[in-house]
C-alpha cells in the first residue's frame, strides 16, 4: 500500500504542470471583473495549471503581458475583455507554441462571437478546460495586426467617436453609429487587386478575416477566419430610406443580398484615398497614412474553439429578439 501511494506520487510529481496565464481588462464591457480571480479558482485545477492572472493597467499592458507570457514558455494565454484586449494578446502570441484562449466581455466580441465561443463566462471557461485547438489567420494594414476587421470610412469614423463614449456597451455604440451618420460624408477610393483596379466612392471600405464587426452584425457574410484570404466590402453611399433594410440585413446575415455592397476576395491588396486618417482596427481608431497595404497570414495563431459549436439562427425575428434582449440588459 506505501508503495503504491509512493509511486502515485511519483507520477503526479513527474507530470509536466501546463503553464496558463490570465490577463484581464478590468475596464472592457460593462461588467464588474472582481470576482474574476475566485472564479477561476472554482475552474482551473491546481494540480494541472501552473496559473498567473493579471489585471491590464493602460493600453498595450495586454501585449506586454502576453509577451512576457510567450517568453516564459506559457502553454495558454487567456485574454478576459473586448476585441481590443483579444487583439493585444493575440498579436503578442502569433508564429508561438502558445496557445490563446477568450473570454468575451466587451461591447462586441467579434471574434469570440465568430469562434461561437458562449458570451457566459462559466460557459467559456468550460470551452478553456475542453481545449479544442483550431488554427485561424491572421491580416496586417500597413504592419498594423487584426484578427477581426480593418476598415476606412463610417466604420472608422464611429470607432473614433465611440473610443470617446465615457460608457461603453451596446446603446453607446449606437449612439456613435447615429450621431456619426448625421454628419458623415463618404470619400472616393482607390483599390489595388493584384489583377484589378477599382476606384469607387464608398461610404466604407473594410477587410474582413471574421464574418462580422461584433454583436452580430455580419459585414462579409461568407468570410472564413482560416480559408488564407480576405473578404473586401465596398459599401456604396445610399440614402436614408435604404439605412433600415440595410440594418436589418447586416444583422440577419443577408448582407450580400443588398445592391449597394459589393464583394472581393483577395490575399493581398492596396487602399489608396485623398488623405491620412483614422482607420479601424478591430475596432479600435488608429491614424494611418493616407496608402494602406493589407495582407493575410494563414494560421499563424492557434486559439481555443468549442467542440461542436451551435448554429445561430439569422431572421428578423431572431434581429428583434437580440435588440429586446440588449435593451433589457440595458436597463
């Protein structure tokens, strides 16, 4: 019987202990992230992880973080907050062993929606403790790294005007998106395929490695976040009386169906336009020079995905169903 308590702890000792570190954003989304150490400690098993959390201080602490992470040779590297947050982590760990893992909480979620990873917290720590593994790609704009979106035009300009929203959350995003329509004015484009030039007024312009921009709301409909390629969406400018139906369908993922946008798929392209200003970056405003060159990198990351995702439903019944459910959660 000693003996074999003795070899017992011999294995446990002998097995390599995973290494995971925790980084969160203690100011993304709207809820409170205190409780989030003792959580963890309910979900991840001492005797598997090697664990350390930490709580985000400024922007860019979550690729400092990540990277110091990398270094140390951390096997997951689990980024609590927003796409902004998703994106620092991520950047740090692309072309790495280690491996990244989401737990959405911020206004959007556009990637972690698009890995159908739940917006539950205990739910997607469940999917951490699966540990599905799936290689995705990952895009560059002017050496600038998104894993979601990148766009010039209306999208850009609310990204820039909600980054000033004192409160962030869905509502506030709206408030940006129809506050900046009322004065927005649509620029003229030039867009360098590898066999193609297009030049085109637009009211925007976004690359896309995921389907949507977050909440839902699906911009390149057909888009594949590991297929090596990029959806382009050119919006054309339209009227007022086009805006509902033109909601309405980015919502239930009938995007392509609408006249005004067109669809490009490419690995490479350059976007020229008048003048330097803000471009998106999963959604987050960043100044660039007025020539932006986009490019894809095939699964240079690999991230954590539920087993056996569940398949939405996209209507306009589930549309109102979400908007009722956000207004509540509003309120």
């Amino acid at each position: 019987m000693l003996f074999e308590k003795l070899l017992l702890l011999q294995l446990i000792f002998t097995i390599k202990m995973e290494k995971i570190t925790v980084i969160i954003n203690p100011v993304s989304g709207t809820a409170s992230k205190k409780r989030i150490p003792d959580l963890l400690d309910q979900y991840i098993p001492l005797d598997r992880f090697e664990k350390q959390i930490f709580f985000t201080e400024y922007r860019g602490h979550a690729f400092e973080l990540a990277s110091r992470a990398v270094k140390e040779k951390a096997d997951y590297v689990i980024a609590f907050g927003g796409d902004g947050t998703v994106n620092e982590v991520a950047r740090a760990l692309i072309e790495s062993s280690s491996i990244l893992g989401i737990i959405p909480m911020g206004s959007g979620n556009g990637l972690a929606r698009d890995l159908a990873i739940p917006m539950d917290i205990r739910k997607a720590l469940e999917v951490i403790l699966e540990c599905r593994i799936k290689k995705i790609d990952y895009c560059k704009a002017n050496n600038r790294i998104f894993f979601c979106t990148c766009g010039v035009g209306f999208d850009a300009s609310v990204s820039e005007r909600f980054e000033k929203e004192k409160h962030r959350g869905y509502f506030s995003y709206m408030r940006s998106v129809v506050a900046e329509y009322l004065q927005f004015k649509p620029d003229t484009y030039d867009i360098v395929f590898e066999n193609e030039v297009l030049s085109r007024k637009a009211f925007l312009v976004t690359c896309a490695n995921i389907s949507q921009y977050g909440n839902n709301a699906y911009i390149a409909p057909q888009a594949e976040i590991n297929d090596g390629m990029m959806d382009i969406a050119i919006l054309s400018p339209f009227s007022p009386l086009d805006a509902g139906n033109l909601l309405i369908q980015m919502f239930t993922k009938q995007m392509a169906k609408n006249r005004k946008i067109q669809y490009y798929r490419s690995k490479k392209l350059t976007l020229r336009r008048k003048k330097p200003g803000i471009v998106h970056i999963d959604g987050e405003p960043v100044f660039m020079d007025k020539t932006i060159s986009f490019e894809v990198f095939h699964d240079g990351l690999n991230v954590i995905v539920p087993p056996d995702p569940a398949t939405p439903v996209y209507s306009i019944a589930s549309f109102f169903s979400n908007l009722s459910y956000w207004w509540k959660k509003q309120h």
